[in-house]
C-alpha cells in the first residue's frame, strides 16, 4: 500500500488532511488533524498531499485557525489553512469605464469591452487568465473607487453566467458555468453516484434596463393661486372679475382686494400648468408609443431635465437641449399686420425668459403671454401653448415608471414566474417628431431597439446559463488524481488519513456539506462588499 501524508511548514506531525477546491473568488480551505505541538507553524506556505510518487502542491496557503479537541483518541488540534485566494480579499482599483453621453452613447474615451475589464482586474489581482471566453459585445458600466478587483471580477462575470475557477496547478480561469469536461472513468474510480437536483428555474427572464425617457409637446393651461394658497384655473379663482379676465388691463383694476390683485398680477398669464383629465377642460396629457393613455399629470412628475434631444452648448460640449415653449401667442404690433399672434410657420417657438417647475409641470413666464382675439379685439385671452419637455411615464396605480426590457422564456418544464436582471445602462428614449405644420407628429427612437436588444440578450442568455441543469454525477477515487475543476466540475476534493488516499470529484453538483454551494458563497462575497461600503461610508452594491 502506497503511503500518503501530508505537509505543511512548521507542521510536525499530520494525522489527516482534506482539500476541497471550489469555484469562485473565495478561498477554499485544507483541514488538516494534527498532533498538539510547541513549534509555531508558518504564516504562508505551501501544503503538499503525498501518495506514493505523486504529489499535488497547493501553493501559498495562509494558516487560518487552529482549535484544540479532546476526544477517545486522545487530544487533536484541527488546523486549516486557506488557498492563494486568500489574498484576493484585499486590493484596490479605481477606473470609470463605458459612461453615456447625453444621447446614450458610450463616450469614447471612456469605452472599455468586457475582455478589457476582465483584464483591468486580474492585473489589479496580479493574476493572468484568458478572457477570449467573456462575451465581447455589451458595454458595462462601471465606476471602480478603491473597488476590491476579486469582487468587481466575479461580478462581471457573472452577468455573462461565468465563473472565476483555480485550477489544480493555480492557474485562474475564467469560464462559463456548466461547460467543461466528464467526470474520468478509469481503474482508480471505486465509487459513482448519479445526481439529480434540478434547479427552481424561472418560466422567463427579464432584463430591466432604465426608465424610458419621452420628450414631447404638452398642452399648458392657465393657472393662479388662490389666497390661501390653492393652485387653480384662473376661470375658477375666488377672485375672477365680473366681467371676466378679456376685459382687464395687465394690472387687473376688476379684481377686489389688495392681496388678491397682487396675486393676480404675478400670476395671470403668467403662470401655465400642463393640462390633464383633472382640468378645467380635460384632456389627456399625452399618448406614448408604446399606446400608454396618461390621464393625469402625476403620472409623468416630477418633469426631467432637458430635453431628449441634445446640441452642442456655447461651451462645445454636447449636452440635452432646455425645454421649450411653442405655440399661438400674442407677438405685438406689426407694419405688416396690426396686431398679430404668431402661427405654426411663424414664431411659434416662444422667444420670452421663463422658468420650469419640474415638480409640478409648471412654467412660469416672466411677461403676460396672451393672444389677441381677432373676434372681440381683446387681448387679454390665454395664449394656446404647448411645453416641449422630457418626462418618464408611471403606472396609474403602481406609481412604477415603465421601463425598458428585453425577456426570453426558459423553456423549463416546472418554470415559474420572472427573474429580473437590473441594467440601468440600457436607456430607451423616444421623442415627438414636428413636420411641416397640418400633419401629424411622429414618434422616433433617439436609440433603436435593435441596438439595445442584443446587449439585452447577452445578459439574458447569461443568467439563464447559471441555472444549470443537467443531471449531476460524483466519483470517489483511490490516490491523488489529478482532476482539474472547469465550468461543469465543481468540486474536487482531497484527502489523506488512516483510510488511505482517496480524490473525490463533482460534476453540476456540489455534495460536500461542509462547504456552502457556489450560489452561497456569492451571497457571502455580496454580503462582504456591502460591509466594507458601509464601513468606508461608500454607497453599498444593489
């Protein structure tokens, strides 16, 4: 029989030692039985498993914790020691990559592919790795200030359904989970189990990109404010002159009372409200593209600010547009025509100083805007004015604004209900369209769906390749095999007693209870990232 042992610096006399290597960023752990001693053990080290003639070498393992245990076989101390990826704990990055413009582009001075990130990381990690395997084509987002590079590498990968593996050798790869090689059937296998534990599976995937963004054309009404400070039409103010508003100077000599004659000359014809179903002639504030009815104004506050459109400002820098009044208002006295309110070919953008209340779709303009009434020859009547603004549109009930989203089903037999994955990179905007005037407006995608949908479904395909669903399958073998993990092979283990030497493996199955599952251990790395954010009062991960 060949004998087996096992090593470690400052270890004098090893009882049993056991190995399991797993996926992932968080370092697995030997476990070894020792016999109490006086020698101090080193820090950092490499372990090593003896079988005969053949060794398998784990190198720079970092003594993690010892306790002491008195049992029938007398006193033992269990001793373990963390593998190299215990110092994947700690690092730093820093980096803003792929930001969007103002028209949702990526900047280019800022454009770094997957593969590029990738890279970024393992050597902030002092790793190497192949990234040829990570998806190509999307353009993630990120912001790395003081970021621990493990972390931001198992994050990336993830959204691709990838996963960091260390090899038998320490070498690191990046792979997808699930591919990878079968389990070796030779003369050393003395054990096999067939596994089935099929995950809980969603029935669809959905990506969840950001708020869509509309800019459109919306109708204004007049408003004012009541003493006691209500907001209403200006035909339902308390303090509505007789002879109604047409007839009045700009400083309102009809309205009684000192208060409310201020608040009429700070407000009449000066302030405007988007127009809603709620109104004082309901109307529905706008129809998206997408056949969404908004009904009342809360639907679509607070406003955005700007435009969806953008130009280039007076600094060179492209930027979103400032809103923008249009419409039939009076322009004045004219030697061509006396007098004379603007039209859709002429002057109908609004040239005035005003001011956007964003929370409450209100604008306040600095002089009366009016329009004269060829029939009566009054001038004091509302000007019929649109707000070209930008504005996310909410459920009428959830309050929830619609968002863009890319779904795929899973085709699972028992799936059930959605998974959500968040992208707020992916930004769908639409606007309004002018032509010539007499016809209708059109709605145009600033971004086409079919650039965003394909980014959308590398992340979709990427969740859906994390549940995997193969049936799984373990071997137990005698001796040290050299059993590397890959995408599919998720656990390899180990280990060396008075049993003898034997190498367990695992194929889309993870049947060691002493170690937490891959998912686990992510939700641990999660929880860790969250910790330190809090800790160095950075904005934790979502």
């Amino acid at each position: 029989m060949n004998h087996s042992y096992a090593t470690y610096p400052g270890v004098q006399n090893v009882l049993g030692a056991s190995y399991t290597l797993t996926h992932g960023i968080t370092p697995s752990v030997v476990s070894f039985q020792i016999t109490p001693q006086q020698q101090d053990i080193a820090a950092v080290g490499p372990v090593v498993f003896y079988h005969g003639n053949l060794t398998l070498t784990i190198l720079d393992c970092k003594a993690d914790q010892a306790s002491m245990v008195r049992g029938t076989d007398g006193t033992l101390v269990a001793f373990t020691a963390a593998d190299r990826r215990w110092r994947w704990k700690f690092g730093e990055i820093y980096g803003t990559y792929n930001q969007l413009d103002s028209d949702g582009k990526v900047i280019p001075d800022t454009e770094k592919t997957p593969q590029q990130l990738a890279q970024l990381l393992l050597d902030a990690m002092g790793e190497s790795a192949d990234v040829s395997q990570i998806p190509n084509n999307a353009r993630p987002p990120v912001e790395w200030v003081g970021a621990n590079p493990a972390e931001e590498l198992a994050d990336l990968l993830e959204s691709f359904g990838m996963v960091v593996v260390l090899g038998i050798t320490g070498a690191v790869s990046l792979l997808p989970q699930g591919v990878g090689a079968a389990l070796p059937v030779n003369e050393y296998l003395i054990e096999q189990e067939i596994s089935s534990n099929p995950p809980e599976m969603p029935a669809q995937i959905r990506v969840l990109g950001a708020p869509v963004r509309y800019q459109a054309r919306l109708l204004l009404e007049p408003v004012g404010y009541e003493t006691g400070g209500q907001l209403k039409h200006i035909d339902d103010l308390a303090y509505k002159p007789a002879g109604g508003w047409e007839k009045q100077s700009m400083f309102f000599p009809g309205v009684v009372g000192d208060e409310e004659r201020k608040l009429a000359v700070r407000d009449i014809f000066r302030l405007y409200r988007i127009a809603d179903t709620q109104g004082k002639t309901p109307r529905t504030v706008v129809v998206t593209p997408d056949g969404v009815s908004v009904e009342k104004l809360r639907q679509i506050l607070p406003l955005e600010r700007g435009l969806v459109l953008t130009g280039i400002d007076q600094n060179g820098v492209r930027r979103r547009k400032p809103e923008a009044v249009y419409g039939v208002y009076y322009l004045g006295n004219t030697s061509q025509e006396f007098p004379r309110n603007s039209t859709q070919s002429d002057n109908y953008q609004y040239k005035g100083r005003f001011d956007v209340d964003y929370d409450r779709g209100l604008v306040r303009f600095d002089d009366q805007v009016v329009a004269y009434n060829a029939d009566t020859k009054l001038f004091q009547a509302p000007a019929v004015l649109y707000l070209e603004c930008s504005f996310l549109v909410r459920h009428r009930t959830e309050g929830s604004a619609f968002r863009y989203f890319w779904q795929i089903p899973t085709l699972a037999p028992s799936g059930y209900g959605v998974d959500v994955v968040r992208h707020e990179e992916l930004v769908w905007e639409k606007y309004e369209s002018y032509p010539p005037p007499g016809n209708a407006a059109v709605w145009v995608d600033k971004i086409a769906r079919s650039e965003l949908d394909p980014v959308a479904d590398y992340y979709a395909r990427g969740r859906l390749a994390s549940y995997v669903s193969a049936n799984g399958a373990s071997g137990k073998y005698v001796g040290l095999q050299a059993i590397n993990p890959d995408g599919a092979i998720q656990q390899v283990t180990w280990e060396i007693g008075g049993g003898g030497c034997y190498t367990s493996a695992s194929r889309l199955y993870e049947p060691n209870p002493y170690v937490p599952p891959y998912k686990e251990r992510r939700v641990m790395d999660m929880q860790r990232a969250q910790r330190r954010a809090v800790r160095n009062q950075g904005k934790p991960r979502p």
